[in-house]
C-alpha cells in the first residue's frame, strides 16, 4: 500500500476508534474532540513507522542521509522489507518505546512538568504526516509544523500522554493490515518465526490464498499497491477521515452536530 493511504488508513482507524460520530464510530475508546482531532494526526503518521525497512519510504526521506542510513539499519535488522519491522511484535516494541517516551518529562517555570519525550514524538508523528499526504512540499515546513503541533499538544491537551502509545499502536497495526489486503501481503506476520503451511493445506480453495506456501500471508482484495482499487479506498478513507475532523471540530465548539440538521 502506498504511503499517502497508509497515513489516511492510520487517521480513520483513530477516528473510527475513538470519535462520536453516530453509525460511523466504534465508540470503542471515546475522546474528547481534542483527542480525536489530534489523534488522527499522529495516527496517520504512526501507520508510516512500519515501513522504516525502506529505504525510498517517507521515513527514510525525513532527514538527510540519516534517514536513509536508519532505513539501512532497521531492513538488515529486521530481515528485510515486509518482514521484521511489519510483524506483530514490532507493534509491541513499538507500543512500549511509545510509552516509554511518555516517561520522558521536563520541568519549565513556565509550563511546569509535561512530558518531552510525547511532544518530540508527536512532532515526528506531525511531519511524516503532512509530508505523507503531500501537505506541504519541503520537508523543513513538515518539521516546522509538526515541531508546532507538539508544542501545542502537551501546552492545550496535556492528558493526551494517557492515549498517545494506543494512537502509535493503532496507527502501526493500521498499516499491517492495509499491507495485509495487497498482493504482497505480510511475509513476516509472527517474525521471527515464519511459518509455512502444512502440505496438506497447500490446496485447499481459499486457505492457500490466505496463507501461502511460501508463508505469507494475504487477502489481496486490494491488488499490487497502488492499484484502482487501493486508490478508490483511499479516497473513501480520506473523505470519511474529512467528514470526522469536522464533525469533532463542530463538537469542539460545544454544537452537537445533529442540531444542525
């Protein structure tokens, strides 16, 4: 999946999560506006992380050679593209570096004690966010901003350290699943163990699709990355994402949305 639609899967699935839109909500986590609002950004920007194994990914463009250089070191580490850095436990290590920034506070005469480490992370969640979705065009005004949004966020809505490793989580998982529904699916799922089917069900009608003999596995509704198909869901996903930031800012506002109808 591309990029551009792996930060927009990343925003919907927050919004889906914790938003209040009535029928298009899960309403499984509730926020407030604030929360659903901001999380989205960092959503979309976690759903890149995955893909820190490549070295042409919006990652690795971030920052000049050293980007580049991190890409390099994350796709030896993880044994490849698709494989270590796009398995569930990556999405545990990366929860838990995500809590642990958390843990990583300051102490101002003027903002008192907030937390660094969440604002630094937010702030790289921010840029690869924007630049992702082709927002801005220098890579100096995405950091400009997400450097901003940080700064905000732990100013106007310091309780977002209690939902901020879930956003990182769900913004991860987010992309493995989108990776899931494309032709090349998810060779390391369960890395490092990769295992490959019995023969026994090497045949069968649908499992053999799902699950392949190689030991990937896949539901490609989708097709290759970047198909129609991949397009047309992103441009869903994009407008439910539209439709939810301006039914929390309208919320933010104190107006309940059905009263504008």
């Amino acid at each position: 999946m591309l990029g551009v639609n792996h930060a927009t899967s990343g925003a919907a699935a927050w919004i889906a999560v914790t938003g209040a839109m009535p029928y298009l909500t899960s309403g499984v986590y509730p926020l407030d506006p604030v929360g659903v609002v901001a999380g989205s950004f960092i959503c979309a920007g976690a759903a890149l992380l995955p893909d820190a194994d490549h070295h042409s990914a919006t990652i690795a463009q971030s920052v000049p050679i050293l980007g580049r250089l991190t890409a390099g070191a994350v796709g030896s580490v993880a044994g490849g593209h698709r494989y270590g850095a796009h398995s569930l436990i990556a999405a545990v290590i990366v929860g838990l570096g995500a809590w642990a920034l958390t843990l990583l506070t300051l102490t101002t005469g003027r903002l008192g004690t907030f937390s660094l480490g969440m604002m630094l992370g937010s702030a790289a969640l921010m840029c690869f966010a924007v630049k992702a979705r082709d927002l801005v065009n220098s890579w100096l005004t995405a950091w400009a901003i997400g450097a901003a949004f940080g700064l905000v966020l732990v100013v106007l809505a310091p309780d977002s350290v209690d939902w901020f490793p879930f956003a990182v989580v769900v913004g991860f998982v987010a992309h493995l699943a989108g990776d899931f529904l494309t032709t090349g699916g998810l060779p390391g799922l369960l890395w490092p163990i990769m295992p490959r089917p019995p023969r026994f069900l090497r045949r069968a009608p649908i499992i053999s699709r799902i699950w392949r003999p190689s030991g990937h596995v896949a539901l490609p509704v989708l097709g290759a990355t970047g198909s129609v198909r991949e397009v047309a869901l992103g441009t869903g996903l994009a407008l439910y994402v539209l439709i939810g930031v301006a039914h929390e800012t309208v919320r933010w506002f104190g107006i309940h949305p059905a009263s504008l109808l």
